[in-house]
C-alpha cells in the first residue's frame, strides 16, 4: 500500500521537478505536489494547504534555497525541509542544516531521496507526538499546580519516610514555615509522635498505599492543633515511593462536637430538673389530695354518723337523708383515694417501684 505524501516543491525547473515526482513514486509514495519559484508563491502556499514536506533547489533566479527555509521557518511551521540541488558545496550544506534544513542531496543521485523523506517524516512523527506528550503534561502541570497552590487543604509531598519535598500555600498559613523550611522537615517535625495512633496508621498506609486518621499537629510556633490527615503512595515517574499527605484543621470541628456536647449535657439536666419538678409536683398534689381532702371527707363521714346516732327521734325520711349523705361522702372518699393514686401511686414512695408495680 502506498504511503500518501503531500509534497511542495522549490524548484524552477520543470524537469527536474518531474525528476523529484517520479523518484518518489518510485518509493512507494502516493505524491499530490505543487510547485513554487519566488517567495510570494511559497508564502501563499503554506497558507493554503498543510504540506507533509519541502524540497527545495538551492539555486533558482531571484530566489533560493536559504531564503525557502527562511520563510518556511519564520511561518512557524514545523515542516521537514530538504535540499535537492545540482550544484552546492558540502561547507554551503552544512550551513544550511544548521540553519534548519533536514538534509540535503544531489539531483544526480537522487536514490536515497525516498529513505531520507522517510526518515524526516518519522522524525517528524515522533517530534509531533513528543510536542502533543509535551503539552499534555503541561497541561496536567498546570491543572496540579492550581489544584495544589489553591487547596483549603495543607498538602505534602515527601518519600515515605524522608524529607518533604513539596508544600503549598496552605500548608504555610497552617503551620507557619515557609515552603524552604518544609524542606528541612519531615513528617515527625509537623505531628505530634507520642500518638500511637500515628505510627499504626503510617504501618497501615505503607501496606495498603493509603490511610486516613485524626492526630495532633504542630505549629512552628509550638501550638498543637487537632488535625485529619488522609495519605497516600503513588509512584512518581523514576519508580520511587512518594508519599501525598493532604492535613485539615479540624479545631473547629471539634469546638463544635465539644459545644454540642455540652449543650446536649445541659438539655440533659434541663429535663431530669423538669422531670424531678413534675414528679415532685405531682407528689404534693396527690398527698394534698389524699391527705387534707380525704381526712375532710372522713371528718364529714364521723359527723354524720354521730348525727345519725343522736337522732332517733329524726322522722325516716330524716334518715334517710343521713344515710345517702353517708353514701354519698364514701363515694367521695373512694374518689379522692382513686385520683391520689392515679397522679402518684402511695407505694411508690413507700415501697419502692417494683412493689408499687406488682
């Protein structure tokens, strides 16, 4: 299968243009070519159309090859460019190769033209492809550094067990060294070591590649905060271990769990008061109940025995009356005794409350 080339072609002969064509089909190339002999024509044709490659003559009238690959370079476009001359000194081709020219060759001996534009477009290919790879990283680079420089978060970069390599803006605002003197440090220097937590979860992180806890960081100025950390391993592109540990200052946080958990304590002995002043509010209703109206109704129930007993002259309708009255002040009774236990059982206080319920 042929290999499709678009080819713009230098050269004020018309021959030996022709020559140049039919050398590259010869190659194996499928050739679509045009043909140009002053400046302006060549700056009009790289405006026009993307070309695979450029072969130039180094001798045309009014113009020339060093002025092509001028032109060809000032377009800031990267196009493989090869002189095919008939007539050049090996100093005049040197100079043009350092000029920008790919290579060069003579029109009588044109046979190694296919190998050398094979050549320039496989360079071209992998130059093509390290300038795509290139900018991917650069933009990757770009994208951490602004994800890095730009977190709330305290960021470290540092082998597992060495010196830290890298820090961000927030790691300075957290602890208060400048990223030079994060430099001098290790990990040890920015937590709190005494933590056995800490050296459990760095066992855990060098095994399973990550890990997440709460510690006690810090300050260059010796104050020691609460912190999360959440760390992980990745390999950076020689194959050693680096180690990206992200720090939040979780004081906050904890002010926060440690005023709710107040507050909560507070709603706590709020209710037990109101719960101890209903039950002792009920306590006093029922004994009030139970015992200023009940010996009431008892008094009213002996007066009207002792009316009864002292009546036996009264007509029986009479007694009639002091009997239902009697009726009527046991009811009474029996009321106030039933409506004391219910606000508060009298076993209760007495007896305790597995006696009261059974």
């Amino acid at each position: 299968m042929k290999t499709k080339l678009h080819v713009l072609l230098c050269e004020d002969d018309e021959m030996d243009a022709a020559l140049v064509i039919r050398q590259l089909e010869k190659e194996n190339f499928e050739v679509a070519w045009d043909r140009v002999d002053n400046a302006a024509e060549l700056t009009e044709a790289l405006t026009r159309e993307v070309w695979d490659i450029v072969l130039s003559d180094f001798n045309i009238p009014g113009f020339g090859g060093p002025q092509a690959l001028a032109i060809v370079k000032h377009s800031g476009l990267d196009i493989p460019f090869i002189l095919v001359s008939g007539a050049i000194g090996e100093e005049t081709a040197v100079g043009m190769m350092k000029k920008g020219a790919s290579d060069y060759l003579m029109k009588g001996s044109l046979q190694r033209l296919g190998e050398a534009v094979k050549r320039e477009l496989e360079e071209f290919r992998i130059r093509k492809a390290q300038q795509e790879a290139e900018s991917i990283i650069r933009a990757n680079e770009e994208k951490y550094r602004a994800v890095i420089d730009n977190s709330l978060y305290a960021i470290f970069l540092a082998p597992p067990a060495g010196r830290i390599q890298e820090s961000n803006p927030a790691a300075t605002a957290m602890f208060g060294y400048t990223r030079e003197e994060f430099t001098q440090l290790d990990r040890y220097s920015i937590l709190d070591t005494n933590d056995d937590n800490l050296h459990a979860k760095i066992i855990e992180r060098d095994e399973k590649e990550r890990m997440k806890g709460e510690f006690t960081g810090i300050r260059k100025n010796g104050e020691r905060f609460p912190c999360e950390v959440a760390s992980v391993l990745f390999h950076d592109i020689h194959g050693n271990r680096i180690s990206c540990s992200m720090i939040a200052d979780i004081s906050a946080r904890r002010n926060a769990e440690q005023q709710l958990r107040n507050t909560l304590a507070e709603m706590q002995q709020l209710s037990e008061h109101l719960k101890n002043a209903r039950e002792d509010e009920r306590k006093f209703i029922a004994r009030e109940i139970h015992d200023e109206v009940g010996q009431l109704a008892t008094a009213i129930q002996l007066q009207l025995h002792l009316l009864k007993l002292k009546s036996a002259d009264l007509s029986e309708a009479g007694l009639e009356k002091i009997d239902r009255s009697m009726e009527l002040s046991d009811m009474m009774i029996s009321s106030i005794r039933r409506i004391a236990t219910s606000i508060r059982p009298i076993a209760l206080d007495e007896r305790g409350l597995n006696d009261a319920l059974q």
